[in-house]
C-alpha cells in the first residue's frame, strides 16, 4: 500500500502539465510550487488578484496562462524564468508589468490585452525572440521606441 501510494506522489511530482482552469481559485496551492517539472501551467478564469512570487521556483516552465482572472500585479520574479516561451497576462486589471520581463530571452509570445496599462517598460524591446505581442484594449497613449527593434514580431 505505502508503495504505490509513492509511486502516485513521485508521477505527481514529476508532472509536466498542469490545467487548474476555470476552478475558482483566489489563492494557488502551495503544492503546486513543488512542481520541479512542471513545463505548461493554466490558471486561467479563476478570481486571482496576485500571483505569487514562489511561480519563479518552476524553472521549467515554458508556458504560463494567467488570463481571465483579477490580477492586479504580477511579480517581478517573474522575469526569473527564463525557459519560458509563452506568458498570458490578458484580461486581467493589471495597471503595469514588471521591466523584469525584458529577461525573458526565450520568450515568443506575450500577450496582456485587456488590462489597465497606461505604458508598458521599454525592457520589453529586448525580447528579441518575441513573435507575438499582444497590448490592445489598455490605455495605452504610447509604447516605447525600444519595441521598434523587435525584428521577429508578426
């Protein structure tokens, strides 16, 4: 019985993708930051209004969904993930993103549509592998020069 019992935890440790979508959560597990492996995590339409800066203890990750939820902020540590290639911050109450995120060197797509940006930071524009970038219904007045230099956008 003790055995499988470890062998359940182990394969639940070792999972790659994790769908917490549509779930209604406020505040994330703190189980779900023992995901060493984790690689595609969706917390999308859920109630969260901050992600916790423990997300950056998922070194792995390569994509991350947090759209459709409350947010208000996102942490700085974020830009600590640097394998990741897909961040979704759209449809949230975010009034501005970390410069943080411009350390994302294997990002591809980021999209924060639909938030409460007023400006977004010019350490965006050293994304150099981003393909998707995603800012209308913002309040956006201006972007910076720097995203003019993203030669991969599509």
């Amino acid at each position: 019985m003790g055995f499988s019992g470890t062998t359940r935890k182990a394969r639940q440790n070792n999972a790659i993708e994790l769908d917490l979508s549509g779930r209604g959560l406020t505040i994330l597990p703190i189980e779900l930051f023992k995901l060493r492996h984790l690689k595609k995590l969706n917390l999308s339409r859920n109630n969260l209004i901050s992600a916790p800066k423990e997300l950056c203890q998922l070194k792995k990750l390569i994509e991350l969904r947090l759209d459709i939820n409350q947010l208000t902020s996102v942490p700085k540590e974020l830009g600590q993930l640097q394998k990741l290639e897909a961040l979704r911050l759209d449809d949230n109450q975010l009034t501005s993103v970390p410069k943080e995120l411009g350390q994302l060197k294997n990002l591809t797509r980021l999209l924060l549509s639909a938030n409460q940006l007023t400006s977004v930071p010019k350490e965006l524009g050293q994304l150099q592998n981003l393909e998707r970038l995603l800012l209308d219904s913002n309040q956006l007045t201006s972007v910076p020069k720097e995203l003019g230099q993203l030669q991969n956008l599509q």
